[in-house]
C-alpha cells in the first residue's frame, strides 16, 4: 500500500494537469484532513470550490474543516445555514447531528437525531452515530431497544454492532454484548468499541490476560481513552502486576480526575507495592469526591492502619461499616489493626482476595465497578 503523503503528492501531479477536476480536488482534501493537514486541505477545497461553485457538499466539506480545527461554533452556524436551505437533504442532516455529538452537545445532537428517525430519514449508514449520543447520555435501555426493532439492519452494519456491544456491556447484558462484539469484529476486526466491549467480558470472567490483548489494542489506537486505561489497570491489578496497574491508574485518573473507581484501583495499586502513603493519597482523593460510599472510609482506614495510627483507622472503620456492613476494606483495615498480617506474602495474599470482593455502592466487584 502506498504512502498518504505520496498519494497526496499524486494528486498534486494530477491536478495540475486537470485543475478542474472537482472530484480529485475532493479525494484530496479528504486525505489532507484524514492525515491533519488542514492548511493544504483548505487549498484543495478552495480548487473545488471554485470550480463546482455554489454545492451544498462542498460547503459541508468546509464545516468537517472547521470541525477539524476545533471551530466548532463557525462549523455549526455553516451548517445551521445548510440545513435551512436544503431542509430535504437528509445527508446534510445527519451531518449536523454529528456535528452537535461531536462538539459536546449531546441533547441537541440527539434532538436532531430523532426528528431524523421519526421522520423516516434516518439514512442506514448514521445509526452507529445514533447509538452513540444515546450511549453518551446513558440511555442504554433506550439503544438496545432499538436494536431490538432494527437488528435486521444493525447485524450487517460492524461499526454499529461494537457500539451496542459497549452499550450492552454497560447495560449488564453480556449476553447481548458478546452477540453484538462478536458481529462487530466478525466485519470490521479493528473495531475499537468492540475491542473494548471484549475487554470488559473478559475482566467479568476474570480472564485478566485476554482482557489485556484485547485493551491494548484500543489504547494503542485511543491512547485518551480513560475508561480504558482504568481496565487495563484492573486487569493488572488481577495479575497482581502492581506496578503496571499503578501506571495505568495514574493514566486514568489524569484522564478522569472524577472516577472514583480509578482512584480506588489506584490506592489498591500502591497497596500491593506497600506504598502506604501513596495509597492513602489516592483513597482520601476517592474519598473527597464523594463522602457517602463506604468503600472509601475503609480505604482510608487502612491507610491510617498501616502507618499505626489506631484511633484515625477505627474511627474510619466505623464511618465505613455504619455506610455499608459489607465493606470489605473495613474488614482488611481491621485485619491490619488485629496484627494477623505479620508477614509480606499475607498481605499480598489477603490484598489480592480483597481486590476481588470489594464492591461498588451497585453492589459490582471492584473489577466490574472500574469496568464503568
């Protein structure tokens, strides 16, 4: 296979010898911007543009530009105008719903996205974007609804099967989320939503090793993927891999300072490396995003355990246990209080059978509950 930038080169050739040529001019603006290119982008779409005239497409080409740039308020006011012009062309209005999904404004996006369908316009090629702003806004029952109506259709489309595959997954349903992964990489095996669909079956099997295959691809590929990284570090957690789950939490909380799974698989990261301090850094962050979850308290108090300061971890032990009587962190804190973990290979061992029965406040293992 050639080289893009040679292709792209090519093209120059040919469009000296046919300036005209507004479909060349095309093909070589969508190479110049697939390959970030925009200022020699813009060139060849100015050549179309002034050879084809006044077309809709082309100007629609002008906002994936604007889009590119990160322009996103001139992207959607040209497109805003496209769609009041030419209020039948039902590309242009999927266009603008992947505009709005795109640039972060999802119920706008999924406003658009539903006139479309209850109108019938809806063309077969955007249901993967459809099923996207819905996964965005967590309407999972809403998604899976509609491939339930649409499955036909949707079993033939790769890219829209791996985005249920996910949406099943974050739904509980790994049945459906198999069936659906399964289609997706059957007809497109680079597909990343798959892949990580994939990852998160085998965290739930507690098959760390296949989870990691599967994640390290997508990660590869989406290296801001937080979600990810958070996976792949519970999956190291699985393997007792404690410096590598310490790098991928580290990735994932940077990436979602908000998830207070991360933070947690964080803490039990440095839990296993006998990084007191960093660990109880890392669970009295957790522990400031929200006061409520037990699991946190107990986190904490092992911390305090550990470092010997009995009244700090007791006084956590019981914060924890009066939120949640399960909490199996308490439960290692107080273990640790007791004095029955005097040798390494004990604590490594009882940190080990912890990480795997500590649950969420949804009651999900901790795996599961990073998972999301």
């Amino acid at each position: 296979m050639s080289n893009p930038a040679d292709r792209l080169d090519r093209y120059d050739g040919y469009l000296q010898q046919d300036p005209d040529n507004t479909s060349l001019a095309v093909e070589a603006f969508e190479l110049a911007l697939s390959l970030g290119l925009h200022e020699r982008a813009g060139g060849y779409l100015d050549r179309a543009q002034a050879s084809a005239g006044d077309d809709p497409h082309l100007a629609y080409r002008r906002g994936m530009l604007l889009a590119a740039q990160g322009r996103w308020d001139e992207a959607l006011a040209l497109q805003q105008d496209l769609c009041q012009r030419y209020p039948d062309d039902a590309d242009l209005a999927v266009a603008q719903a992947n505009l709005l999904h795109y640039a972060g404004r999802h119920d706008e996006a999924e406003a658009a996205w539903s006139t479309l369908q209850s109108g019938g316009s809806l063309p077969d090629y955007a249901w993967a974007n459809r099923l996207r702003t819905l996964h965005f806004l967590g309407r999972l029952k809403e998604g899976l609804s509609l491939a339930g109506m649409r499955g036909d259709l949707l079993r033939t489309q790769p890219e829209a099967a791996g985005v249920l595959s996910l949406m099943a997954v974050d739904a509980g349903d790994f049945a459906a989320a198999h069936l659906w992964a399964d289609l997706a990489l059957a007809g497109q095996p680079g597909s990343l939503e798959a892949l990580t669909a994939h990852g998160a079956l085998a965290l739930a099997a507690k098959d760390a090793g296949g989870a990691l295959a599967a994640l390290a691809q997508v990660v590869q590929a989406r290296p801001q993927e937080g979600r990810v990284w958070s996976s792949m570090g519970v999956a190291h957690l699985l393997l007792q891999e404690a410096e590598a789950a310490e790098a991928d939490f580290l990735r994932a909380t940077a990436l979602m300072p908000g998830h207070i799974g991360s933070w947690h698989g964080l803490g039990w990261a440095r839990l296993l490396r006998r990084d007191t301090a960093g660990a109880e850094a890392a669970f009295q962050h957790a522990l400031e995003l929200d006061r409520n979850f037990g699991e946190s308290h107990g986190a904490v108090a092992i911390g305090h355990a550990l470092a010997g300061q009995r009244e700090k971890a007791e006084r956590q032990i019981e914060r924890a246990l009066r939120l949640d009587p399960a909490s199996l962190s308490a439960r290692f804190a107080q273990a640790v209080l007791s004095g029955t973990l005097q040798r390494p290979e004990e604590f490594q061992a009882l940190t080990a059978r912890t990480l795997r029965g500590v649950a969420a406040p949804d009651g999900r293992s901790l795996a599961d509950w990073i998972r999301q």
